[in-house]
C-alpha cells in the first residue's frame, strides 16, 4: 500500500475511524470526483479578462486538489 498525503489521510479519517481497515476508498474518490465537478465543470474555459482569470484559476486549484486527492483514494 502506498503512503497518502495529509489531504487524503484527513478524507480518509474523516470517513473511517481506522483508515487500514476502511474499504471505503473508491467510493470516497467518487464523492471528490463529483465535488470537483460541482466546482469547476472540466469543460469550462478560461475567461479572457483578467479578474475572472483569477477566479477561475483558483477554482482549477481546488478541482486539481480535489482530483488529486481521490486519484490517490482510488489507487489504495
């Protein structure tokens, strides 16, 4: 089994009070994968005026955070 990261240690606790036994992981990642849909839907493009730039690359952030997260979660 492969070492998670703090992000997806907390998911995973949050979830199960004993993440070695908890066979929750896909279905965990499938909740995160939907969460970072509802935030940034992948098909949004990147607005042109800078403001907006701003915004929509902070909610990038989130949805990669996000994806990273349960990409780990699904890999256990």
């Amino acid at each position: 089994m492969t070492e998670l990261s703090p992000a997806a240690q907390a998911v995973l606790k949050a979830a199960c009070n004993t993440p070695e036994d908890c066979p929750y992981e896909h279905d965990l990642a499938a909740a995160l994968q939907a969460a970072a849909d509802q935030v940034v839907p992948a098909e949004e493009d990147m607005p042109l005026n800078l403001a907006h730039r701003v915004r929509w690359d902070a909610l990038q952030s989130v949805r990669y955070q996000l994806l990273a997260i349960a990409a780990e979660l699904k890999a256990q």
